[in-house]
C-alpha cells in the first residue's frame, strides 16, 4: 500500500525501513516494529499478542465486573511451532489476574463467562480455529 494513497479504516499496512525491517501502520496514527533485531516484534510474535488481546478484549467486561472496575491484569500466548511446515500447530492463552475475592464457584462461573465471551467476540481466534485463505499480489503505484 503505498503512503500517497488513503487506506480504509481496518486496513494495515508495513513500511520497509531496512533489510527485513517494517514499522506497521494503522489509520487511526498507531505504529510497531516489526522485523527480527532488538525492539521489533516478529510477525509471529504479533499473531500471538493479537489471539492473547483478543481474548482479553472480548471478556474484558466479564472480568470487570467479576473483580471490579480497575483489575489488572496479564495476557499472554505461547505456541507450538512446526519448524518442518513453517507454521504454528497450536496456541496457548493464558490471563493472569487477582482471583483472591472469588471462591471456587465464582471463578468457575467468571472462566465460563469469559470463555462465552471469548467464543462470542474473539474474531483472531475465531480465524485461527476456521482458518483464513489469504492472497499476495505485487502492485506498481505508478500503474493504473
């Protein structure tokens, strides 16, 4: 996508900054690094943050009003890479927070609760479970 033209409200795009280097984009002014050296972020590792944020923004309400207004909070994802195949075999999500003012039943209704939300909400998990084709096309700016 080219910087001269004005991109759609969802879309994303990467700007090359140096040999396997990228800043990504979004319309709404927010960048990242992405690339392979110190303070960049894999494209793996961005897959991974966005299933974990995902899952936390969808139940995010869930677990507002199970532990309060202000809870913190954690997320994180690990995963399983098949080297052979260049791809991930499965992710693990986990949510880190405070539980301490629940007992047993009460956190077992807020992990229903969340995972209802989650299977509700979640369109990066959702994608991975049904799986997404996708194409890549080479454009010139300069062609109509």
């Amino acid at each position: 996508m080219s910087t001269s033209s004005t991109p759609a409200p969802s879309a994303v795009w990467a700007e090359r900054t140096g040999t396997r280097q990228y800043i990504g984009r979004n319309s709404a002014g927010a960048e990242v690094r992405i690339g392979m050296g110190p303070g960049e972020f894999s494209p793996g590792e961005l897959m991974k943050i966005a299933l974990a944020t995902c899952n936390t923004l969808s139940a995010d309400h869930r677990l507002a009003k199970a532990l309060g207004e202000d809870f913190e909070a954690t997320v994180g994802c690990s995963s399983v890479k098949n080297d052979a195949e260049e791809r991930y075999e499965s992710f693990q999500v986990e949510i880190v927070t405070d539980l301490s003012s629940l007992d047993a039943d009460q956190r077992e209704l807020l992990s229903q609760r969340v995972a209802a939300a989650v299977d509700r909400h979640c369109t990066v998990g959702h994608t991975i479970e049904h799986g997404a084709p996708y194409t890549t096309t080479i454009v010139d700016p300069d062609e109509d």
